[in-house]
C-alpha cells in the first residue's frame, strides 16, 4: 500500500496525516513539522528526539528530575508558579559551571557562581510602592529616588538620603556620628570645590571663607585672621590677638583673670577677689583724657600707692584727701580748708623771674584793705582772712577766678607784709632820731 493510500484511509477519523513534505501530523490535518501533536501526548517509557518539537499545548512533566541537554532553550513566555510550600524554582549545581546566567543576545548580564556571588553587568532596578532605586551601569552609579534611602545598622540608626530638596546623612539611633579618615585630611567644601572646613590629619581644625583661612586650632588655643564678632565669647585661657578686637557687650573675667597689655605685659588690670588692680611694671602709668574730665570712683576709699605699697593719694569715702610722703601724711582737706604737717614752700627762684620791683607804698595798700571775721556759707565755719574783691582793687595780681569764685594768693600778701613793716620801721627809726 502506498503511503499516500494509508494517508487518505486513515484522514478520515482525522487521527494521523502524513503529507507530501513528508510532516507527520496527530490531530491534525495541516502538519506544518516533521512531529505534529495537537493534542495530548503520554509517553509511559524513555522516548528519544533527534529533531525539533513543537508543543501548541501544554507540557506537562511528573518526575522528579528533568534534564535538558541542550545549548540553547528558546521560551516565549515561561510563568512558574508553585502549588506547594516548595519553591518554585530551583536551580542546583552539580558541575562547575554557573549555578545561573542570563544573556542579553550573547553577552552576559546576570549570573550566580558557585559559592552565591552575584554578579549584574547590567542595568538594575529595584522598585517599591513608592520609590526606587537603579544601577546605571553607563554612569557606573547606584542611584536612589527622593525620599528613598539607605539605612545601615541593625536599628537602621544611620540614614543616608535625598529629600526632593535636601540631603541628608541622619544619625537617628544611640551612639555618635563619626566622620573619619584613616589617611590624609577630611575636607568640606563648597559646589566651587573651596575649602569650607579642614581638619587635619594632627587634629587641627582650619575654617574658611572665600577660599581664605580665617581661623585654625593651634595647640596653645586658635589664629584668627580677620576680625571676630561675637554675641558672647568665653576664653577658657590664654587669648593671643594681633589685630583690632571690638567689643559690643560685657567683657567678663573671673577672680585673677588679667588683662595684659604690652609686649612684656606691662599693664595688667584685674580683680583677685577682693581689690581691684591695674599694675603698671614699666616706665610711667599715665591717665589721659584728651576730650572731657577723668573720674575715678569707688565705693569706698580710692588709693594711690607707690610699688612699695605705701599710700601716696588716699580719697577717703567722706569726700577729703590725703597727701603722703615716705608714708607720712603731710598734706589733709577739711571742713576749714587744709591742714599741713610741716613747711609750705613756695618757688620763688629769681631765674625765674623778670620785671622785678620793689613794692612801695606798701603800708597805704594795707590800709585800704581789711582783715575781717567771717562764717563759710556751705559749712557755718568761722575763719578770719580778706575780702577777694577788696584786694583786686588794690592788688589785682593776687586775685584770680570768676565772680562768685574768686581766690587771694595770700602768700603774696608777704611781699607786702614785708615792705610795709619796713616803711614803719623807717618811720620809728626817724622819729627816734629827733
């Protein structure tokens, strides 16, 4: 029987067709392969291929162990899906190759090695509900959305992220945030590559501005170059400035702290707890006001003393003065005027002195003025002495100050005194001669 008879003897229960290209078809009458099924195929023993086989249903394999010895396996669509706790894929190596790899045409892009390295050469996205995060494998960057972050330690104490606007890197756990280098300088610097700050490799610190240094830590304390505006400032030791410091509030130091000004620190002020110092150690102290009047005031007595501690000027709190010498006082105001312990002298030195003359007339100027009795006004104290006035219309060289201020040179009265006392002693002489 020829094959063409036995294919239309048995194409009527449209069970087997064999056409002229020599495909075999079950169920089906337009074999388009060589093995054609369209329908189900159960093989009970080993069956071998050597060709090509097209399955338009369902494969289903029963065994426990399917192997596959082919090179390439071509799937459209492969959707596994376990119906058991069991995984539903698993891949185990039994040889020495790759327990995975995936192939984007004939380069490789995904694999999993013996061992449990992963390795992607690859684009790689990972995706969330709300955010995501991708390996550029061009840009050779990982690369995370807003608000997408990366959390390290087991209580995800330290976050690492960018929020739409800013980033951050968040220490939200116990413990501290360290910034290390185990090599070299820690920089920050600004999106112009300048130095913002430095910390150096020794522990110093360098802060910046406009690529400039204006401070740096320094063993004995910090530089600053430039000025330092501060609301408040405590120095806990010494303060070493070489410019210009202003201040724009209090300047508060504790018992002992100093001031020290000059380059041996001549000039010190400062308080030990109970008195108030300023030491000069060198050459004059001097107080100067080039605008106004120099006040000094104190609670209490204000003193002046010499290096050996003993009192030149004392102030008393009562408002009179004392005037020392070799620790003796010499000079007291009072009530009355003053008190002195010792002699007046007065310079009258004829080098220094010109348009010397003899006072004449000296006896009638005294009798044109009058020795009186009087009562102070600011303090009812009795006293005897001239009227100021009185004497400047006589002798107006004795007499200085304003009206209702005006003071007599009462030693100058002597020289008066002295001529007067000689006109009458002329006097008595020549009447004693007659």
């Amino acid at each position: 029987m020829t094959r063409a008879r036995e294919a239309a003897r048995l194409i009527g229960n449209n069970t087997f067709r064999l056409d002229s290209n020599n495909a075999v078809g079950f169920n089906s009458t337009t074999p388009d392969a060589m093995f054609d099924i369209n329908h189900g195929l159960t093989v009970a023993g080993v069956s071998t291929f050597t060709g090509n086989v097209t399955m338009s249903g369902d494969l289903t394999v029963q065994g426990t162990t399917t192997t596959l010895d082919t090179v390439v396996q071509e799937v459209d669509l492969m959707n596994i899906q376990a119906n058991t706790s069991t995984p539903g894929l698993g891949v185990t190596q039994s040889g020495s190759g790759k327990i995975i790899a995936a192939y984007d045409s004939t380069t490789e892009v995904f694999s999993v090695a013996d061992g449990g390295t992963t390795t992607v050469d690859a684009d790689l996205s990972l995706r969330g509900a709300s955010y995501n995060a991708s390996w550029d494998k061009s840009a050779n960057s990982l690369k995370f959305a807003d608000n997408a972050k990366i959390q390290l330690g087991s209580g995800e104490d330290l976050e690492i992220f960018h929020d739409g606007s800013n980033s951050y890197i968040s220490d939200v756990g116990v413990g501290n945030l360290y910034i290390t280098s185990t090599d070299g300088n820690i920089n920050i610097q600004t999106n112009a590559s300048e130095n913002a700050v430095k910390c150096i490799e020794n522990g110093a610190v360098e802060l910046y501005h406009d690529a400039s240094k204006k401070l740096e830590t320094k063993s004995d304390g910090i530089d600053v170059t430039g000025e330092v505006q501060c609301d408040s400032l405590d120095v806990d030791g010494a303060a070493d400035i070489s410019g210009a410091v202003t201040l724009h509030a209090n300047l508060d130091l504790q018992d002992s702290d100093r001031i020290r000004l000059g380059t041996g620190d001549d000039l010190q002020i400062y308080h030990d707890g109970t008195d108030s110092f300023i030491d000069n150690s060198a050459a004059d102290l001097i107080l100067r006001s080039t605008g106004d009047d120099v006040i000094i005031r104190a609670a209490d007595d204000v003193i002046i003393q010499t290096q050996s501690s003993e009192n030149a000027i004392l102030c008393n709190n009562n408002g009179n003065v004392e005037l020392y010498h070799n620790a003796v006082k010499k000079l007291e105001t009072t009530g009355d005027g003053i008190t002195v312990t010792g002699d007046v002298n007065s310079t009258s030195d004829i080098n220094l002195k010109k348009d010397i003359e003899v006072v004449t007339s000296a006896t009638e100027m005294l009798n044109q003025l009058r020795g009186v009795k009087f009562t102070w006004k600011e303090n009812d104290e009795k006293s005897v002495g001239v009227i100021a006035q009185e004497v400047e219309a006589i002798l107006p060289e004795l007499v200085k100050g304003e009206e209702g201020d005006k003071s007599v040179n009462y030693s100058g009265l002597i020289g008066v005194l002295i001529e007067a006392v000689k006109e009458l002693s002329a006097r008595v002489e020549e009447l004693e001669n007659k």
